[in-house]
C-alpha cells in the first residue's frame, strides 16, 4: 500500500520523460492508461518544457495512477531520465515510453509482466 494514497503499489511503471512536446504526451499518457489487466502507475517528467505540456499533466491530476512532476530547470535527457527512473517511479519494474510513442495492443503490458512473473527467479 502506498502511504499517501493507500493505493495499491504499481507492478510496472511507464516512465515518460518528455520536454516540449504537449502535442504529444496526451496520446502517450491515454494510451498507457488504456492498459488491463495489470496495476501501473505513469510517471511524467518534463523537463523544464517552455509549451504547454504543464496543462496537459493537469489534466490528469486527480488520476491517481499518473504521477506528473515538474524540473524547475532543463536537467538534460539523461538527468531527467534518472530522476523519473530512480526516484520517481515506485514499482518493481519499469517501462521507459517516449513522449511521442503509445501503446496499440491493450494487453501488452499485461503480457508484460505476466512474462516477468513466470521467468523472474
């Protein structure tokens, strides 16, 4: 159980670093949401992005499965790939998503971790 929440802790976590590209991020963020069959969390990074990428994560702000965090400066692709990696996302498991990719198969998240479960040691 998550403290804040008492949420249910995520299997895997999307981490979708992103920086100036809000035309993008609302397709990527939906189509993780449309995921089933396993418990996730989407973690949005922007990297101190200048459009307006900070409106489309507050849409998604009473979305208790979606983390939005903002950089007060540029930390650079890498820098902003760690902090959303290392220190954001909560779950055992990640996928690292590009802000311009989505997900077409609704399972495959699923299929995901059902792989990882059967071959983890």
């Amino acid at each position: 159980m998550s403290p804040s929440t008492g949420a249910t802790r995520p299997e895997i976590s999307v981490v979708i670093p992103t920086f100036n590209r809000a035309e993008l991020l609302r397709k990527a963020i939906d189509s993780v949401l449309a995921q089933q069959g396993v418990a996730l969390e989407v973690v949005v990074s922007d990297n101190a992005s200048s459009d307006h990428t900070p409106a489309v994560m507050a849409d998604y702000a009473n979305d208790p499965r979606v983390l939005c965090h903002r950089n007060q400066r540029n930390l650079g692709m890498v820098g902003n790939w760690r902090l959303a990696i290392f220190e954001l996302a909560r779950a055992d498991w990640f996928v690292l998503m590009s802000d311009d990719d989505h997900f077409t198969d609704p399972t495959y998240l699923s299929r995901a971790a059902a792989a990882i479960r059967q071959h983890r040691p």
